[in-house]
C-alpha cells in the first residue's frame, strides 16, 4: 500500500503533541498501533509517532491502570535504547485524546530511513531469489542480536520478534545496519486484552509465534520465546520462505508443535548451511523452551563460536548511563562502537629505547634528526633548536662527609674496672708477703 493510500484513523495529520511534536503524514499501519512522520520542532529534526491502536478504555480507572504500565515499559525502551544503538532511539511518549473521542498511547522516536526485514523479503521473492549465504545473514543479523542481547541481560523478552520488526537502514554511516523495533509493545497489548480493550488480534504474530504462546500448556512465555522467533526468522532469510506453509492458524500450530519435522534451515530448503548452523537452530526450534538456548545471547554463540558482545569487544562498548546522558550526536564518532577501556601497559623489553615527549611547538617546526644512541649518550636538545648543542645540565655535588669517630663511651668503665682489679691484687701480694717474711 503506498503512502497516499494510508488513510489517517485518529485524524491526527497537521496536529501539535505537546507543543513539540508536529505530526505530518501517515507512512505506516500494523497490528499495534499506526506510525506518523512528524518534526519535533525543539529539535528541528524528523521523528516517527506510534500510536497506538485497541486501547480504547473508558473507565477511568483502568485507562490510568494501563498508562502507568505503558509509563513503564516506555521508560525501558528508553533505557535499552540508550545501552545498544542497535535498538531504535526513544524521545518521548504520552498519552492523546483523538478528534474522534478516542483515548491512545503513543511513543516518538527516531525517524529511520530504510525499510524493514519484511519489505526487503517481500522484494527478493518478487525478484525470484532464493536464499541468501549463511555468511551474509550472520552479517546483517549481527546488530539485531546485539540489541536482544542487551534486553536478555536486563531479562527483558521481546515477544514478537518478526521481520516487520527489524528495520535495514539505507544509510548506516559508521553504525549498525539494523535496528530492533516494537519494544514491549506486545506485552502492552497484552496487559491491554487483559484489562478489557476492544482488541480483537493476538498480542503476537501467528507465523512467527513459538509453541508456547500457541499453547500455553507447552511452557512459559520467556527469553526462550525470542530464540524460537529469532532462529525462524533466520530461517527464513537463508531460503526466502515463510517458515511455515500453512496459512491458518490451525496448521501453524500444527508446524509448530511436530517434534519431529522442525523448521530447520535444511528443513526448509537450504542446501549451502554447515552441520554446526543446522545443529544450532534444531535446537533453538525445539518444542519445549526448556531444550532451547535460554538466551539469544547463547544461540548466537552456538552459531558463530562468541556471543555478539564478545565477540566484538574490541570494537564495540555499549555506552555507559554517564555516556547516555550526552546528545545522541555527542555519542557519535568515527567508530560509534570505538572500544573506551585503556590497553593494559605493556612492559617495556631491555631493548626499549625511551622516546622525547611530544613537541609543544607548532607543527611545521620538526624536531632534529637524532638516532637513538645520540639521544641517549649525548644531551637532549629542545625541539625546534638550531644553534650549537647546549652544554649539558649542570651537575651538583654534595659534599664528602667526616668520617665518624669510633665509639669510646665503652672503654672508660672496662678501664676503671681493670685497675681496680690490679690495685687488689697487689695489695693481696704485699699481705702475703709480709706474712712470710714474719
């Protein structure tokens, strides 16, 4: 459907959210919600309205209920958006009353240009494609698995992961080439069915649902639930098929639930994929989340032997709460994902000559030319100097210290003592001899 056919549901085109956010036009419709162009005119920048869609509470109560969840949830994609650029940048959100009567959420974010997984999906069918390399979707499925790995480490699941929710960005620059979208949504639209909204769909997505939000006695909806999505859609990207061949949803759920026939890559048509990629997403694909990789985290590993985070240490760093403060453009560089922890210090080899520090003088004068045993044997001369060497530094000395005198506070006593010892024995000898002579 093109742009012009898009009719406008909440009639919202040529309003003014919040006195910032002008809405333009409609350029989108899905399930959850309608998507406007709009401009935030604080900003001066393009940003995408998502309203949504099914909400329509009119008790008070419930609809204050719901907005706090949605306060939530609006406040945690904010939170993942600001760890992984590899997930769609939220501004703000809020909640609108339409022309028409209608109460309904809505979110800003980042204006994208591209299209999404499904529309890029949708062409290569029509051009006759069939499949793409295993290197190539690893490739451009990098960044999305980067994203749900920063949601699986906050335990946050995603819950309708499909290729309408992942968007190719024409022109990335220095930054990731897909972005996750639809954050929470699904859980919104849930907590939504359950408080009594007019929704009539599912709070996910039938051809790319797991077994257990198909039949809940299967297990608990999880992070398990996303590797099942996440292994389908790749899946579908190395063949260029559907992962099912059903149309109802009655045999949806019956691909679904077959513990035997899995819908492998090889399953679904894919002759070029390794036993290990195979091995990977049978095991992602299995019926019972327990037997599954509990996290996207884990299944990317198994696929390319390092989670995407580790993989890419060296080159990527996700940017800290203190980093997340900065404007989204201050947090940009020639390498967004430029790695900020220091090198551990090298220790320097017996070999190791020490270098000048660097010059504090203007950039055309150069330093002389001197090799490394000069700078070493002889005086360093500043940069930039062109006369005779300068003398080296003066040296100070310091001055030769007395010896110290021996010790003499002993001899006294041992002295004294000595001749009194003599003086006794002599006076002993007189007596004696006196006595003989008698």
């Amino acid at each position: 459907m093109s742009q012009s056919e898009l009719t406008d549901p909440f009639l919202l085109v040529g309003q003014v959210l919040k006195n910032e956010h002008r809405v333009d036009a409609v350029v989108g419709e899905g399930g959850f919600g309608v998507v406007y162009r709009g401009w935030h005119l604080g900003l001066d920048q393009p940003i995408a309205i998502k309203v949504l869609k099914g909400l329509e509470l009119e008790d008070p109560r419930m609809r204050d209920a719901l907005f706090a969840k949605f306060h939530d949830e609006a406040k945690l994609l904010y939170t993942l958006s600001q760890q992984s650029l590899c997930i769609v940048r939220s501004i703000d959100f809020g909640a609108l009353t339409t022309p028409s009567g209608a109460w309904a959420p809505y979110m800003i974010l980042e204006w994208l240009e591209g299209r999404s997984l499904a529309e890029d999906l949708s062409a290569r069918r029509a051009q006759g494609l069939r499949g793409r390399s295993v290197e190539e979707v690893l490739a451009m499925l990098e960044p999305a698995a980067q994203g749900l790995t920063v949601a699986h480490q906050r335990k946050v699941a995603h819950r309708d992961i499909k290729p309408a929710n992942f968007f190719l960005l024409s022109n990335p620059g220095d930054g990731p080439r897909m972005k996750v979208l639809d954050f929470g949504i699904a859980k919104m639209m849930k907590e939504g069915e359950q408080a009594g909204t007019k929704g009539t769909y599912a709070s996910f997505t039938w051809l790319y649902a797991a077994p257990e939000q198909l039949d809940p006695r299967l297990g608990l909806t999880g992070l398990a639930t996303d590797v099942y999505a996440f292994a389908l859609l790749m899946t579908e990207m190395l063949t260029d098929r559907p992962p099912s061949d059903g149309r109802d949803p009655v045999a949806i759920l019956k691909a679904a639930t077959d513990r035997v026939m899995r819908p492998t890559p090889r399953s679904r048509g894919a002759s070029n994929v390794p036993d290990g990629v195979e091995a990977a997403c049978r095991r992602a694909l299995s019926v019972d989340p327990s037997q599954r990789f509990q996290t996207v985290t884990e299944f990317w590993a198994a696929l390319t032997g390092g989670s995407p985070a580790a993989k890419r240490n060296s080159t990527v760093a996700v940017p800290s709460m203190a980093q997340s403060q900065l404007p989204y453009s201050a947090q940009q560089s020639s390498n967004p994902y430029a790695a900020t922890q220091a090198a551990p210090p090298q220790r320097p080899s017996q070999a190791h000559v020490p270098t000048a520090p660097p010059p504090m003088y203007p950039q055309q004068m150069s330093p002389p030319q001197m090799s490394a045993p000069q700078m070493i044997a002889g005086p360093m001369q500043p940069y930039g100097h062109t006369g005779p060497p300068m003398p080296p530094p003066m040296q100070t000395y310091r001055r030769p210290l007395p010896p110290r005198p021996a010790d003499t506070s002993s001899i006294v006593p041992i002295a004294v003592v000595l001749f009194v010892l003599a003086l006794l024995l002599a006076t002993s000898c007189a007596v004696l001899h006196a006595a003989c002579s008698s």
